[in-house]
C-alpha cells in the first residue's frame, strides 16, 4: 500500500475516535475532537496530491478517498444533531447526505457510460464550507464547555448579560444553526448543479 492509501486509510481509522472523543462532549475531549478531526482533514488534501505527484493513483484509492471524506463530514454532522446545546434540526443533515447519495448514485451511472464526472468548482466550495462549519461549531462547543468548566456559566447565561457577553452568548447559540443552514444551501446548490450539467446521462439510459 502506498503512502496515499496509507493517509486516506489512516482518516478512515480517524472517524470512530473522533465520534468517540464527540460524543463524550466535555472540555477535554471536544479538544481532543478537534484536533482529530484537523488531523484527518490534512490526510485529506496531502493524499491525492501525493497521489498525483508520485503518479500512484489505485483504483483502491479512487473508490476509498471519497468515501473516506464522506464518513469523515457524515459523523461530523450526525454527531452534532445528537448535541441538544447545538439547535442543529436531523433535517438540515439529511439534506446533506442525500445529495451525496444522489451525486454517487449518478457517478456511478456516468462510469457504467465510461464518462468520469470530475469535481466542480461548486463542489469544492461545498466540501470547503462544511469543513470550515464543522471546525467552527468544535470551537463553539470547546468555548461553551470552557464556560461551564471553568465559570459555570452557559452560553444561555450570556445572553441575559449587558453589553458584548451577550453578544457573545447569542452568537455561541444561534452561529450552529445559521452555519449549517448556509452549508445545506450550498450543498443543494451542488447537488442541483451537478444534475443539470450531467441531466444526458439520464437521457442515454433511457
């Protein structure tokens, strides 16, 4: 196995630590989260460029680096619904992993066509947001469970305070909510844009 392989294996092998150290949801362990989860996200962009660079790329590679990406995001997510403190509704997640269905389901049928559908330029800014998302709702979830660790006060607590802390409070409330519902958006986008652009490889299997 190759060092590409090597690194996407080693995300994969990342997902159950990481929803491990999530779902224990305390001050430590959301850190331990984090890092994590910044770890696997590295092994996500030095592989395929290795990959590229060393001209190794598997057929093993092709079929787990996306897959591995998708587990990594998906736990993420999932994750976070089961976090009550987070508001985030199961709705905004399902959204998101069907598209991903879908977008396999219809790479997939492309590559029964011998037609590879690359990544597009809507789809990275996609993977791009969700990453972004979900780094900042760990910090969120560090900076409350800091709060109730080492002030034992709640970010609901804040809000009721004058001036910037509740700002602040309000922010560690609803910034969850507003961040995913700007990446269901984007991903739907995506989604829709890839189904347009590729809509005749439904007409070819007619």
């Amino acid at each position: 196995m190759n060092l590409a392989n090597k690194l996407t294996m080693l995300r994969v092998i990342l997902v159950p630590v990481f929803i491990l150290f999530l779902a224990l949801d305390s001050f430590h362990t959301n850190i331990i989260a984090l890092l994590v989860f910044i770890i696997a996200s590295i092994t996500d962009f030095y592989d395929g460029r290795i990959a590229r660079q060393q001209n190794i790329i598997t057929t093993f590679g092709i079929f787990l680096d996306p897959l591995a990406d998708k587990l990594l995001v998906t736990s993420a997510l999932v994750s976070f619904v089961a976090i009550y403190t987070l508001n985030i509704p199961a709705w905004m997640v399902i959204c998101i992993i069907s598209r991903e269905f879908l977008i396999t389901g219809l790479r997939s049928l492309a590559a029964s066509q011998n037609i590879i559908i690359s990544a597009s330029t809507s789809g990275k800014f996609k993977t791009t947001s969700q990453i972004v998302a979900i780094i900042t709702i760990l910090v969120i979830l560090i900076i409350n469970s800091t709060l109730i660790k080492f002030y034992s006060i709640t970010s609901y607590d804040l809000v009721n305070m004058p001036s910037w802390k509740g700002v602040v409070g309000w922010c560690l409330i609803n910034l969850p909510y507003w961040l995913m519902f700007i990446v269901t958006i984007l991903t739907l986008y995506s989604g829709i844009s890839y189904m347009m652009k590729h809509k005749n490889i439904f007409v070819h299997n007619k």
